[in-house]
C-alpha cells in the first residue's frame, strides 16, 4: 500500500484544525449570547414606584449597557430577595445593607442621598442623645447604624417587627424614645406623634446595591443610576 502523500495529511490537519476553531467559536458565541442575555433582578421601593419610573429604570439602565428586570416590593421584602438569590440589586439602601442581608454585595459609586437619622423623644428638655438619662430607646431589628449610634447606652430595645410596631410601643409608652431614619419615619411610622420632637442626630449615605458576584458590572450600574436620578429631578 502507497504511502499517503504529505500535502494530503496536512490538508487533513488543516481542516480538522479548522473544524475545531469553528466548534469553539461556537461555543465562545453561545456563551456570550447567554451573558448578555442575562437580566439582572433590581427591587424598586414599592411606595415610590409606578410602571412609569420603572419603565425609565429599566430604559437608563440599557442605554448604559444592561438589561434590567424592575422588582416593586416593600423594602424588607427587598433585603428578604437579596439575602435568598431571587434579587441581583436594590435600587436605595443605607450604608448596613451588607449586614442586614448577611450575603456579599457590592455599592455602587453614586450616593443617591442623604437620609437624616432621627432621634423621636417627648417634647421637653432634651436636645441631643447626651440628654438621655436612663430612657427604654427602640431600635429597629436588624438594623446596624441604631446600635453602632448607640453602642454605649444601656437602655435599648430592638423592636422585632415592622417600624409601625416601634411607632405604637412608643404612642403606648413601652418605649420612651426611639431611633428611625426620616424615610421610615415619614413613610412608614406615619411621622412624628403628637407630644412628640424629631431630632437629627446623624446623616444616612443611601446607595445602590448588587450582589457580588455582579462587581464587574458596577461601571454600568454606575451609569445607569445617574441618569435615572437625572430624570428623576434629583
């Protein structure tokens, strides 16, 4: 039997080479049309979101490069999503969100805002946290910035449920005063009580989140939000 001519094997190399760069590419292709399919899951604050501002979320959000999928739910709901994989993001969160939802996360670079912390005491004498002398303060649980505040008073009591629960401990006088951010205290406490003074006692950094595994796609994230704050007026 003759000898198969050397010009015949390489051509037979070549197209197998080539065969195996063009299964490759395929694969590489497929993959990246998987990633770039792939929406991310950002929770709205359900009390300022309507299908209008999540609409010019999810627009910002591909002008900048991702694909979004908007999520409208309380925030406890939010951080409950984030903590069990159901949610990629928030949208608004205060500086402990990493600790509330015990799972890495990552912030994004834009401050959304300044959120006042309150202090809710009767009205009286006292003017700052130095003049509490031995009054039960409610703290929201599993909220961190309250207890690094106050990691020196004795007297706290972390409130296990919604902030409407600290709201009615203090009107029933089970509480005498208590730390709550202005949003919660406006939005959810329904805000200051009668009898009551709100005093400012520390600022809240507000940023937007994803989960770690998403970092690399801060750059965008980034982009995105400061456009939706743009058309949002802030």
């Amino acid at each position: 039997m003759g000898s198969i001519p050397s010009f015949a094997i390489r051509k037979t190399l070549g197209f197998a080479a080539l065969s195996l760069i063009a299964v490759m590419l395929a694969v590489v292709g497929v993959s990246t049309a998987i990633a770039e399919e792939r929406c991310l899951r950002i929770a709205l604050p359900e009390l300022h979101t309507n299908e209008q501002t999540a609409a010019t979320y999810r627009a910002v959000m591909k002008d900048a490069g991702l694909c979004v999928h908007t999520i409208s739910v309380p925030q406890i709901r939010a951080f409950d999503a984030i903590s069990k994989g159901e949610a990629d993001g928030i949208l608004a969160a205060r500086e402990d969100f990493p600790a509330i939802v015990g799972v890495p996360v990552v912030p994004g670079n834009v401050v959304l805002m300044t959120l006042p912390a309150m202090l809710i005491v009767p009205e009286g004498p006292i003017t700052g946290m130095d003049d509490l002398t031995g009054e039960v303060l409610g703290l929201p649980l599993g909220a961190v910035w309250p207890q690094k505040l106050m990691a020196r008073y004795p007297d706290l009591m972390t409130i296990p449920q919604a902030v409407e629960t600290m709201h009615s401990m203090l009107l029933e006088g089970r509480i005498k005063t208590m730390l709550i951010d202005a949003y919660s205290l406006a939005n959810l406490a329904g805000g200051v009580p009668n009898g009551y003074k709100a005093i400012p006692v520390d600022q809240l950094l507000i940023r937007s989140w994803l989960r770690a595994e998403f970092a690399d796609l801060v750059p965008q994230f980034d982009e995105g939000t400061k456009s939706y704050l743009s058309q949002a007026g802030y």
